[in-house]
C-alpha cells in the first residue's frame, strides 16, 4: 500500500509550497502521512480514509480527520509532535489556528529529513591520501 507522497515528493517540498498550500484535504493527507505516520487511501464507498498500525488491534481505518480545519484534531497533530519529540510542538498547542499547527508540523519533519539525508550523505564521504 502506498501513500500519496513518496519520499521524493516530500524531498522536493519547498517551504514556500507548504505554506502555500489550502486548509483542506491536500493538506490533510500530507499531515497524516509526513506527521501521524499513516497512509491515506480512497475507498469508493467511504472517501479518503487514514489507515494506521495499532499494536493491540492491526490494522485500523478510519475517516481522514480535517487536520487542517478542526481545532480538535490539530492538536492531536501537536501531541503527535510532541512524542516524536519536537519540543517547538509545545508552543503550536496553544495556537487556534489549525492550518498553521499543520503546516508549523509538516515543515519541522521535512526540515528534520533533509538534515538527516545531508548528514547520512556527509558520512559517506571518505578523504583518500
């Protein structure tokens, strides 16, 4: 199963792309698949539909939740930062603007795979005498 943004799609996100983009489903999908870790697919009967891994359970679809437009279900987004870590998420937990937590949360994972992609790159390299 895959998602809608592959790696390269993501390696080629611009700053100015993301915060560019309308609160809505585009936005939506790539918080659940860069953010929260899920794949995004489309079901004829019910839409687009967010599958995740439950440890417990297997796996678990559900309805794409509005990330960008429910207050509600952005701040799960900044709890989701929170425990990868991010400790900026702290700070977006407070903001009532859920496109903004969206896009503040895209933007910190895509800065963070790029960083570990030019490190990993860097490694590589090796200074022959």
């Amino acid at each position: 199963m895959s998602g809608f943004y592959t790696n390269e799609r993501i390696g080629s996100m611009t700053k100015e792309d993301v915060l560019s983009m309308k609160e809505g489903r585009e936005l939506d999908i790539l918080v659940s698949e860069i953010v929260m870790g899920n794949r995004v697919i489309i079901d004829e009967v019910f839409g687009d539909m967010e599958v995740h891994m439950n440890k417990k359970i297997g796996i678990v679809y559900g309805p794409l939740p509005n990330y960008s437009q429910d207050l509600s279900s952005s701040i799960l987004v900044a709890d989701r930062m929170l425990d990868l870590g991010y400790e900026k998420a702290a700070y977006w937990k407070n903001d009532d603007r859920p496109s903004v937590i969206c896009k503040a949360s895209v933007l910190e994972v895509i800065e963070h795979k790029k960083k570990k992609e030019r490190k990993e790159r860097r490694s590589k390299l090796r200074i022959v005498k």
